[in-house]
C-alpha cells in the first residue's frame, strides 16, 4: 500500500504526458478545440521559492507547462489535483500564481513578455460536489466597510465527475478513460470498461488505483507489460480475476481457521484445554473466544 506521498506522485504522472496535458486544457478551457499542441508545451519546473518569517521555503505545484508560440510565453498552465475538497484550496491557488507573478516582477525578468498564469484545479470526487470555498470572499471573513478595497480570486474548478457526458467525450487522451470512470461510477454507480486502447497504461492504472484505493489495477500492470493494444476491458478482466482469487484464498484461510478454532472448543469442553489456552491459540481475546463458543 502506497503511503500520502507516493500516492500523491501517482496522481500527476499521467498528466505529465503534453498530450494529455494539452488534452485536458483544450476541453475544459476551449470545448474541445485543439488550440494547444503537444508541442507548443515545455515543463515548468514545479517548486516556487517563497520568503515566509524571514526563511526561504519552496512550494510545489502539482504539474505546470508553459504555453508557447513560437519563442514567445503565451501563458503558464497549472493543473492541481483533488480527491477530496480542501477548505484553503483557494489560497493555496492564490499562493502559486502570485508567486509565479512576483518572479515575472523581478528586475532580471524586466524585459522578459509578462504573460497570465491560470490554474485549473481537477477534482475527482464522484460520491459528492465540491462544498468547500472556490473564492477568497467565500474564506474570508470581511468587514464589509473594507469589502470594497479587498481583491476576490476566484478559483477555475472542475468537478470532473459532473462534466456533462458531451464534454467528457470531447477528451482524445487517456484522460477520457479517466473522466468516463468517474462519471460511470457517479451516475450508474457501477463501470463498464470499453475497447478503447490505452496509451499510457502504466500510469493510468497507477492513478486509477491511487483513486480507488483498489490495488489489484497497480497490480495489473505486471501483467499487461510489454502488450500491444491493451484496454480497459482487459484491464478489468485481470482485476476482477484478482479479486476472485483473493476472495478464494481468503475463503480457505477462514475455513482453516473456523475449523481450527472448532476443534479448539471441542477440547476445552472436554477439559483438556483452558478457555485462556484456547483463546490465545485461536488468537483471540478470552471473550471474543466466548462469544464465538457460546460459552
């Protein structure tokens, strides 16, 4: 089981790829239009130098590209990940395109294009919306003599789940197989895998199980490695088929341990055993034992 930090490097591998980076940004920002190409993109380094109580700190992105044309910086995208909804999310936000904004403003940059830095913020619940702020006026508390000199920002969020089935088909990338799970899972509560093949295989299925919690689509890969053409119905197929066989072995393993804890009671009845004796071989308490022996 991955820890937080794995987990959370999971999440960004797929969007890394400029295709599907690009992918993403031409859906949501511009219906589905191919404005941005995979080749107009280069990796913005993703840690940002902050001076905070007089110590240099770094924060990072979740993944950033630049935008070219030609030799020119049309703008900065940045794309952050949610699972779950994060009450400070606006600031955090706030945090990154200021910093990016003040490193433009410094003197060795002066004659460098000042170019706009937008943040899409990709929330992947499916069993509930968004309910936490979206804007700076939604987390602050403003007296309202001072509302009026106080600048709001606003967050470009994008509940991926709840995109409307029409949107969520404009995506050309693996992002798609992503989207069509989430929205499948919200609406039918259940998912049903098509043929379409997967390009990115490693790294979809490493966020699919970051997302899920379901492991057997990490395990998978292993399986699928080095296959031409492998989709998410096979995919699914070796999942399930995971999932049957841990359900056998498990099966065996608590029919060993009923059998073992049955024989266990047979012998304390019969008085060669104690219940403490028993319980501590069965490996459970003195009154789980019990219980389990209506004794």
């Amino acid at each position: 089981m991955k820890g937080n930090k794995e987990k959370d490097i999971t999440q960004k591998t797929l969007e890394r790829y400029n295709d599907v980076f690009a992918d993403i940004i031409n859906v949501l920002l511009f219906n589905g239009e191919r404005v941005v190409t995979e080749d107009s993109l280069t990796d913005v380094p993703p840690g940002s130098i902050l001076k905070m109580d007089g110590r240099i700190r770094t924060q990072y992105r979740d993944i950033a590209k630049y935008w070219h044309n030609s030799k020119i910086k049309l703008s900065m995208f940045e794309l952050e990940n949610q699972i779950k909804p994060e009450k400070r999310m606006p600031l955090r936000v706030f945090g990154y395109d200021g910093a990016e904004y003040v490193r433009q403003a410094k003197k060795e940059n002066s004659k460098e294009v000042i170019y706009p830095v937008i943040t899409l913020v990709l929330y992947f619940g499916y069993n509930s919306r968004w309910n936490q702020p979206k804007s700076l006026f939604e987390l602050l508390e403003i007296d309202e003599m001072i509302k009026p000199y106080v600048n709001d920002f606003k967050m470009n969020l994008f509940e991926i789940a709840y995109l409307d089935r029409g949107k969520i088909d404009m995506f050309e990338s693996d992002f798609w197989i992503l989207a069509d799970y989430l929205y499948q899972m919200r609406v039918n509560k259940n998912y049903v895998a098509d043929d379409t093949v997967i390009e990115h295989v490693d790294e979809l299925l490493m966020l699919m199980s970051a997302m899920t919690n379901d492991y057997r689509f990490e395990e998978t890969i292993n399986e699928v490695k080095g296959k031409e053409h492998v989709t998410m119905c096979e995919v699914l197929d070796r999942v399930e088929a995971r999932g049957i066989e841990k359900g056998i072995a498990k099966g065996r393993e608590e029919g060993i341990k009923e059998g073992t804890v049955n024989v266990l009671i047979s012998l304390v009845k019969d008085g060669i055993l104690s219940i403490s004796d028993a319980a501590k071989r069965a490996g459970m308490s003195d009154t789980e034992f019990k219980k389990y022996a209506n004794m």
